[in-house]
C-alpha cells in the first residue's frame, strides 16, 4: 500500500524560501504561495519598498517573512544576502524569479540593451543559485527552481524579444547541466517556463485588446495564465513531491508548446 500522504508532501513547513524578484508580480505570488505552504520567506528584490510590502502581506496572515534589497546583477549584494540568510538558518529552496525585457526589433537593440537583460535573466539566475547552491551542498539538501518561459522554448511570439528568448532558453539549459552537477549532493534544480501572464510585467500587452486576443488565440486552451496557476507548479517543484524531479522544465502554457 502506498505511503503517500499529500499534506505531508506538498508541505514546506520549517523550510527557508528565497525569493528573488519577490516585491512584485509571479515573485509576490511565489513569496505569498510558499509562506502559505509552511515555509519561512525571504523576499529579495532591488525595490527595498516592494519587498516590504510583499512581505507585509506574508505577516499580515500570521506567517514569517524578510526583506532584503538585493540586485541580481550585483555578486557582492548576493552573496552578502544568501551568507545572511543562511546564519539564520539552511537555506532550503531558492526560486529565481527576478527578471527583464527589453521588447525591440534584433536590428535595432542595441549591446547596452542586449548586455541589461543577460545580466538579469542569465548572470543574475547563475548568481544566485551558486551562491544559494553553496549553503545547500554543505547541508546536503536543496531545491531551486528558476523561471524559464515558453519563449525559451519557442522562437515565436507576437514581437521580437530576442534578448529575453536567448535568456530564457540559456536558463533552460543551465538549469539542466546544474542539476547533473548537483545531483551527487542533494540538490534539485528545475524550472518552470510559464506562458503570458497576467502581470504588471506584460500589462502594455494585455491592455492592448487586439494582442491580448492574439495571446489568447495562441493558446489551446484560450487564455493568458493567472499568477495562481504559475505558482502552483513552483510550489511543486520546490515540495518534497518532487523529490525524483531534477532537471526539468514545466511548461504551464496551456498547451501552447504542444503545438
């Protein structure tokens, strides 16, 4: 008979989640999803105030959580803040939230713009899993997952975005060569490539009612994705129901990969 218990499995209690990109948006919603799941909550963001706001959401629901003002760009900033983090205590999951678009034709983005959104999206995604990375082989035990996107695994779209579907599709091959490295050690290392999402992120898109209709048309299952529904798949990942899942990229595309 099977041993399985899914309050047990899908728990976090007692574990410390790192946030990155925490103040606003999928990273608010992860922060919110893993303090509700029993997790202590470490919300980064390089917006000090949005940080604490999201982490005023976590304590206003009776849950425990603090804000770091931390640009994933900056080595020195990480490791100072993943060092902090962990004097209070193993660092358990880190989700790699933070990120960047720069939305322009390839003929007419420029180096400086090209350069912005790798430092984010990819240097900063490394950063920080090395620096949580660390903490996590000397306890044995880890989980991250970082934000991939279907543009990662797709060179179309409704706009050029070449810089963010370089990244994305970097991040989803780093996250598969760091989970080989990591593997011997006890950490787990996925990711999630979500569709369009309804956030302040894509908000010009969304606003615009033809794109969104096009969005929508594109996707089988006939919408863009609510925050709720990327957070979930994260929240998996991270639990220990996923404990013989390393390596992978979950699409929550509402089938738009599958194409």
């Amino acid at each position: 008979m099977s041993g399985f218990d899914p309050k047990q499995a899908f728990s976090l209690s007692g574990r410390t989640a790192v946030v990155t990109g925490g103040g606003k948006g999928i990273g608010q919603g992860v922060a919110l999803g893993m303090a509700r799941s029993g997790a202590r909550v470490h919300v980064l963001d390089r917006d000090l105030k949005a940080a604490e706001e999201t982490v005023g959401l976590i304590v206003m629901e009776g849950m425990a959580a603090k804000a770091h003002r931390v640009d994933v760009g900056d080595e020195a900033e990480i490791n100072a803040a993943m060092d902090a983090i962990a004097s209070e205590g193993a660092i358990d999951i880190l989700v790699n939230n933070a990120g960047l678009a720069i939305r322009k034709p390839s003929v007419e983005l420029s180096v400086a713009d090209w350069d912005a959104v790798l430092k984010v999206n990819l240097t900063g995604v490394f950063l920080c899993a090395r620096a949580a990375a660390r903490h996590m082989i000397a306890n044995k035990k880890g989980a991250i997952v970082n934000l991939a996107s279907i543009m990662g695994l797709s060179g179309g779209g409704l706009y050029p975005n070449i810089s963010y579907q370089a990244t994305k599709g970097a991040v989803v091959n780093l996250t598969r060569a760091l989970a080989v490295e990591w593997a011997p050690f006890g950490v787990r290392v996925n990711a999630v490539a979500p569709t369009w999402v309804r956030t302040d992120f894509i908000k010009p898109l969304t606003d615009n009612p033809e794109l969104l209709a096009r969005m929508n048309a594109m996707t089988p299952l006939g919408r863009i994705a609510e925050i709720d529904e990327v957070v979930g798949g994260i929240v998996y990942l991270a639990s220990p129901a996923a404990a013989m899942v390393t390596g992978h990229t979950l699409a929550i595309d509402g089938g738009f990969l599958a194409q």
